[in-house]
C-alpha cells in the first residue's frame, strides 16, 4: 500500500494525465495546435466557501470546486463529488473527462466537474443538507438548465440532487432539469441510477459479440461496491458470470467459485461494508485484488489505482473503467505493450451521463420513461459508439483509450471552429 501511494506521488496528477491523454490523441489525430490550446484548459474554474455550524457547535469551512471545462457542443454538464481529495486539480481533470466523454457519447452537452472537499460519511443527514444546500446557493449563478447541470457522483447521491435541486429552484423557480440523479419522486428517471453499472455491462456485451467471448462463467473482478460496483456486478451476476472479487474502503474479499452478490448487495443496502456480508470467501489485501487472475478486471472506485508500481501484476484479459481515470498513463502504456485491453472511463462509464440526459430530456419535455424502454435506449446508444470505437481501433490499430480520444477530440474540434472561438 505504502508503495502504490509513493507511486502515486512519483507518476503525475489526474490532472496531467487527462491532459496528457489528449495531447497524444489530438496530435496522432493531427487537430489543428490552435484548437488544442483551447481544449488544453478550462473554460471557468469557480472555487467557494463553504461554512457549516456542524451538530456540535464546531465550525467546519469546507472548500467547494465547480470547473466548467468547455462548453461549445451545449451546456456544461457533470457530477458532484463529495470527497476529502476532491481538490482543484483533481475537479478539473474530472471536467475534462466529461467533455470527452459527452462529445463521445454524441450527447448536447459540454463538460464540468463540482468537488467538495469533505468527508461524507462523517456527517449527519442534518449537516450534510445544510451544506449541500450552501454549495448550491454558491454555485447557482453558474448553473441552469442550458448552462450548467449537475448529477451524482463518488459521495453523493439522488437525496443530495433533491436538495441541490431545491436549494437552486427556490432562487430561480422551479427547475428540475438543472439537476440530474435525482429522486424519481422528484423527477428522476427510472433507470438513471443503475445506468452506469448496466451501460459497463451493455460495452462488455457488446466487446463480447464482436470477439466472440462467452460471458457465462467469466471471472470478474469488481473494485468497489458503491452505486457503480454494486450494479455492475449484480447484472453480471443475473447474466450468469462469476464475481470472484470485490471490494469497498473496508476491505478485499474473494471467492473462486464466485461470491454471493444478492447477498453483498442487502448487506450494503442495509448500511453495511461487504466484508460484514455473510457469504463465503477469503480476505484480500486491496491490492492483490488488483492482481487477481481474472477476465475481466472493473475498476469501479476512485482514481489512479492500476500505476506503474502494479501493472505488472495485473492478470486480466480485459479492464473495463467503471471509475474515472483509474489507469495512469504509465500503467496504460504497460497494459497496451501487454496486449491487455483497456475499455476507457469516457467510453466505459459513458451509461451514468446518458441516463442523465433522458433524465434531462424528460423534465424538459414533462415527459417520463417506462423503465424497459430506458434501458433499451441506453443499450442501443452505448452499442453503436462501442462499435464506433471499435472500428477505429481495428483502422488505425490502436487503443481504445487513444481511439475514444480522438472521436471525442475531432467532434469537440468541430464545434469550436463552428462556433468561431478560434
Ligand atoms: N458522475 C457521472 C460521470 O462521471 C455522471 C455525470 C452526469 O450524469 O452528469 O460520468
């Protein structure tokens, strides 16, 4: 552990290495420097304050973040992260992902990422509305339904996205389409909180078709079980393959038979941890979870966690980025020599964004999805860019990451040439 976070220091920050990723595509996709300059920074990036009175009388003085990254092909669009090492840096690659991502996705919308740079879990419903709803008050004149909409992400959830969306619709009247993931009380759509770990299972489907792989008894390997990891491996679970790690904060656990998700998932519904589950299985270092033999590997937790210090180790046919940039460019450059595939974060987990722009699409047009047919546009939008990718890779003989890039890249390229910004 101590070595991987030595590493993580030495090798570059999130910030770096999504720029760095798209240096090299814009370049091998030869983009005009001028428009590369462009997308090399962000648009607006907001910094605020964020004071609570916590339940003891202590006063907290929280830092919030929202980076607007580029908005040419339609509003800013992107979650909230609610974590201790949710700083600027790390906020401002996450926006530069979405734009990626978005454009993609063939999604109208542009890129943003909101961070604040707190501890969840260690606040009370009480102190964790109340702060929500200062953020939001701080971030309102920045945000609206064709400026700025934010969703859930790591730490946050539907009930943070109902008081968000109150906080704000009570300044600017009542606007549920400035906030996605929210409860479907609320207007939030059916489907948009499984989206992102149905979406990794409608790639992997489709990785499977093309190559021919039987995902009946694959082994896989999820790293956290939070809304990601927890839906991932439940629907590969019900598909029929065999989950044979997981993890969360509190521990690795494995099982080569393949561990019991039904019952992982109560147990993390209920409030607990997966190691508390009563299932069978043995314990993990985090790590060797990482480093497990496995075919599909799915890093759905935080960043930076497959570096230069374990990529020799992982034995994976194939990762799937459930979570944002969790390969650092050192390690991907290990992984592509290796022959393992890599299905990137903006392609990978591209399912949470596409469900927020139902979601958008429907409060807009006061209309509401049947579940069945959520899913169904989910599947189809995701399977055509796989495929779209996929072509790209076979043409050009490249990596996934490298060809999610450059489409992303040229179709950004387009709109701000189009819109006259350079
Ligand atoms: N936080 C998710 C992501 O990283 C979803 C963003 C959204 O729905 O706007 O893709």
């Amino acid at each position: 552990m101590v070595d991987v976070l030595a590493d993580r220091v030495a090798e570059m920050t999130a910030d770096e290495a999504v720029r760095q990723y798209a240096e090299e595509a814009a370049e091998a996709a030869g983009l005009a420097p001028d428009v590369s300059r462009v997308l090399d920074s962000s648009y607006r990036e907001i910094t605020v304050q964020v004071p609570l009175r916590r339940d003891d009388g202590s006063l907290l003085v929280a830092h919030g973040y929202r980076v607007q990254h580029n908005g040419a092909r339609g509003p800013y669009k992107g979650g909230l992260r609610y974590h201790p090492d949710a700083d600027l840096s790390e906020v401002r690659a996450l926006a530069a992902l979405m734009t990626w991502k978005t454009a993609l996705l063939d999604l109208p919308f542009g890129g943003a990422k909101g961070g604040l740079q707190v501890d969840p879990t260690e606040l009370s419903a009480r102190e964790l509305q109340a702060l929500t709803r200062r953020f939001a008050v701080s971030l309102s004149h920045v945000l609206g339904v064709y400026r700025d909409i934010p969703a859930p992400d790591v730490g946050t959830n539907a009930q943070v996205m109902a008081w968000f969306m109150d906080a704000y619709s009570s300044r600017h009247g009542y606007s549920p389409a400035a906030v996605t993931g929210k409860p479907i009380d609320l207007g939030g759509a059916p489907g948009r909180e499984p989206a992102t770990g149905r979406g990794l299972v409608y790639i992997l489907e489709a990785f499977a078709r093309r190559y021919g792989w039987d995902l009946e008894e694959a082994r896989v390997v999820v790293q956290g079980f939070g809304n990601v990891g927890s839906w991932v491996a439940r629907e590969l679970d019900a598909l029929g393959a065999r989950v044979v790690g997981v993890s969360d904060v509190k521990g690795a656990m494995f099982n080569d038979g393949g561990l019991d998700v039904a019952e992982l998932v109560r147990t993390v519904e209920a409030g607990g941890s997966v190691v508390d589950a009563d299932v069978s299985y043995v314990s993990l270092a985090q790590d060797e979870l990482l480093t497990l033999e496995c075919d599909v590997l799915i890093p759905a937790a935080l960043g930076q966690c497959i570096t230069k210090a374990n990529v020799d180790r992982v034995r994976a046919a194939l990762i799937l980025e459930g979570a944002n940039h969790p390969v650092t460019p050192q390690a991907d450059a290990v992984l592509a020599e290796r022959g393992i595939p890599v299905i990137p974060d903006i392609l990978a987990n591209g399912g949470g964004v596409t469900g927020s722009y139902f979601e958008w699409a429907q409060n807009i047009q006061q209309f509401t999805w049947a579940e069945t047919r959520f899913n169904a546009e989910l599947r189809e939008r995701l399977t055509r860019v796989f495929d779209e990718v996929t072509d790209y890779v076979e043409r050009h003989l490249c990596t996934y990451r490298r060809a999610s890039y450059a489409i992303a890249l040229e179709r950004v390229a387009r709109a701000v040439r189009l819109r006259g910004y350079v």
